[in-house]
C-alpha cells in the first residue's frame, strides 16, 4: 500500500468541512470518503471552530494580543542603554592597565 504524500489545507477549506460536519447532513465517514479527509482530522477541526466561534463576533472589543508600544520602546531604550554601559565596560578590560 502506498503512502499518500501529506497536503497542507487551507483555512478555507477546513472552515467548510468543519461546517459540514455541523450541519449533520453527512456523517463524519461519508464526509471523509468525498473529501479524502480522515475523520479523525474533521472532528478535530469541527471542534476548533465550536470552540472559537464566539471570537468572530470580537472584532470590536480588544483582545489583549496586541502588544504595548509604550513599553516595548521604553524596553528598547533599557537595552540600548545597557549595551552602551557594556561594550564600554568591554573596551576597559582590553586595555593595558585593567584589572585582570
């Protein structure tokens, strides 16, 4: 028997298949046999969307993914600064009369 080379679907098309699956016209087999898709991966992207649906109706509320701009400049100024410190404090240890 030989192995079918893997495909990568689109989101798309699983959005589809998880619908068919919701809709209960076709069971998961028959779904899989039109399809050649295992059931196993149309139940998991069946419960994907079940569980993610209530995210499509978010748009206007804020997520909390994105990120602080005040603070990720503030962080990119601490590390300029302390790069500044060390490679100045770098440059003292290679001269000659430095502490080993």
């Amino acid at each position: 028997m030989r192995k079918r080379p893997r495909r990568n679907h689109g989101a798309a098309f699983k959005a589809k298949m998880a619908l068919e699956a919701i809709k209960g016209d076709q069971t998961l087999v028959e779904l899989s046999e039109r399809f050649q898709v295992h059931p196993n991966q149309i139940a998991e992207w069946k419960k994907v969307l079940l569980e993610k649906a209530s995210e499509v109706f978010d748009k206007g509320k804020s997520s909390g993914k994105e990120p602080d701009v005040k603070a990720l400049h503030a962080k990119i100024g601490q590390l300029a600064m302390e790069n500044d410190f060390l490679s100045v404090a770098l440059g003292r240890i290679g001269e000659p009369g430095a502490k080993k």
